[in-house]
C-alpha cells in the first residue's frame, strides 16, 4: 500500500464503496466541523484530501481508508473526491475479491456489536454506514493519550471492541466525556497492551 497510482479525475463520493460496516457518527461530525472551520480560512482545500482504493468487479471502486472523512464530505455536500490506486483485482468475481481483500486487511466486516458479518452486510454506498458510538469514543481516546496512533490497519477499531466489553453502550451514548474517563483508565491496565498504540504507564497512570 506504499505505493498508489493517482487517479487523473475526481471520484463521485457516492459512487465509492465501504470496506466495512460501520464508522462513529462521532467521528464523523468532528470532521465535518474541521472542514467547516477550513472553509473559513479560505477555502475548502480538498486538494488535501486523497481516498486510498481498490478497484473491484464491475470497475467499481471500494475505499480501504478514510471512510470518515468521506462520509464527512459527502454530509458537507461535497461530491467529488480525489483517489488514489491501491491495487487493481478488476479481474476477480465478487466472491475472489472479498477474499483477497480479506488476506491482505483490507475489510472489515464487523458490525456494531463488535460482531463479523457476511461481506454480504457491508453497506453499497458510504451513506449506509451504521454507527458504532465506541469506534468514536476509540478515536477521542486516542486523541486524549490514551494510546498512540499505530500503522495496525483497524487499529481504532480493536480498540472500539476491548472498550464495549467493558462500557455499556447506553453509558457511553448517555454521558460521552464520563464514558471517556472511564475508557482512559482501561487503556492503563495491563489487558490493553496487547492492542495496538498501547502506551506504557508508571503507576501513577502518566506516560512513560
């Protein structure tokens, strides 16, 4: 994925396909205030924005990254986006193309619950993407130091899966920044140091 081969023209956001079910509505809204709060230092700056993709069956093209920011801009009522070629599997069927996708970690197909679903249940457009409110209290974690940002694909999402086994849904949609509180102490202990951007602490909870 090192590599990308940047398409000439612009993508319709609504033309891209998810690679996965669900993002944090959170998440979302956060971003679109940033492209707001862009928009009024001069402009939108979209030159800044490149959609990582896979080129599928059918010639269509599935998004392996940034599926917040484009559901952001496409809420913003921005419609076109730039891409850039990951890789072409054009040639595969439907069922090949999940597969290799799936080899390489560029799906996932897990649910709200934290649940895997068929690649059947993955959305067809970038405006059907269900929301997970713990992929968007894994992101503010990560932003209150919590744990650092790692290249481990679906890393946010590991997180998101460890904090609602231990956070009640209702909790964390109830009082967020409680919820958040919460969330800091769990990525200090010991059972977190497995996931990913896990940081090291000294026993009085700062990093080391």
């Amino acid at each position: 994925m090192s590599r990308r081969e940047r398409f000439p023209p612009t993508v319709a956001i609504v033309d891209l396909r998810p690679t996965q079910i669900t993002v944090g509505y959170r998440e979302v809204e956060r971003k679109r205030g940033r492209f707001r709060d862009r928009a009024k230092l001069g402009g939108s700056r979209l030159s800044k924005y490149s959609i990582p993709v896979v080129r599928g069956p059918r010639n269509q093209l599935f998004i392996l990254d940034h599926h917040h920011m484009a559901r952001a801009l496409l809420e913003e009522g921005v419609d076109e986006v730039a891409v850039s070629l990951v890789a072409d599997l054009g040639a595969l069927s439907m069922e090949e193309f999940w597969a290799a996708c799936d080899r390489r970690g560029w799906g996932h197909p897990y649910d709200a619950a934290g649940e895997r679903r068929a690649t059947s249940a993955i959305p067809l457009t970038i405006s059907d993407l269900a929301d997970d409110p713990f992929r968007s209290l894994a992101g503010e974690l990560r932003r209150a130091g919590g744990f650092a940002k790692a290249p481990t694909p679906y890393s946010e999402f590991r997180w998101a899966d460890f904090l609602r086994r231990r956070i009640d849904r209702a909790a964390v949609e109830g009082d967020f920044d409680r919820a958040l509180e919460i969330a800091l102490n769990l990525a200090r202990r010991p059972e977190a140091e497995q996931l990913p951007g896990w940081r090291r602490t000294t026993e009085h909870g700062a990093g080391a």
